[in-house]
C-alpha cells in the first residue's frame, strides 16, 4: 500500500533524528485507534529502541489537544523515570545489604530522604 510505505518512510526519517520517545496523536483515533496501532506497529518493527505512547492509550477521549498533550507529558517523563528505575535499583541494594549483615530486616524501618527525587527514591527503596 503506498501510504503504509510512506507512512514508513517518514517514520524513518522522524526516528533518525535522535529523540528519546515518540507520541502518535491522530485526530479521531480515540473511537477508532487502528491508525494509531498500524504506526506503533511500524515504529516498534523498525525502531524498538524507541517507546511509543499513543494517545487513544493514555487518554481515550474526543479532544485532541488534551489527548495530545497528555500523552506527550507522559512520552516526556517516560526516559526519565526510566533513569530513576535504574537508580532505584541500584542504591537499594547497598541498603539492603547494610541492614541484613548486621541482622535487620529493612523492610521494618522507615526511611528518610532528602533532595529533589528523594521522595521517589525512599518511596522506592520501601516497596
């Protein structure tokens, strides 16, 4: 199909451009998402390094421009959270480990954190 083609060739040339999450938005894709789904399709066949949110996803309803930008706040917070995953991972450990050796069970004390993501890191660690 020609426009499945172009679709793809302009996907190509969207994803070599070096950003970190992609939001597919179309007009009345909340009563029918298949538009959406075929390009998600696409991108993850060709491009699965990249996420894709769509926007009949994150927020199935009939106004666009909130739709739009919802979805893309979530594609913009996506890498970052990410990164806090990662993070997360890495500094429970060392806790873990500190609480353990010494006979404790860290799942029996509260934590405190301090800092911009302190919170969200102490929530976390917790779980």
């Amino acid at each position: 199909m020609p426009h499945v083609q172009r679709a793809t060739e302009l996907i190509d040339d969207l994803c070599s451009s070096g950003f970190e999450a992609l939001t597919i938005s179309l007009v009345h894709s909340y009563a029918t998402p298949e538009h959406e789904r075929r390009l998600r399709e696409i991108v993850v066949k060709r491009h699965p390094h990249i996420p894709v949110s769509l926007s009949w996803e994150t927020l199935p309803a009939s106004r666009e421009y909130d739709r739009a930008i919802t979805t893309m706040m979530n594609d913009y917070v996506h890498p970052t959270m990410k990164r806090l995953d990662i993070a997360n991972a890495v500094m429970r450990w060392p806790l873990r480990v500190t609480t353990a050796r010494r006979g404790l069970d860290p799942r029996e004390f509260g934590l405190v954190a301090f800092g911009g993501a302190g919170s969200l890191h102490a929530n976390a660690g917790a779980k």
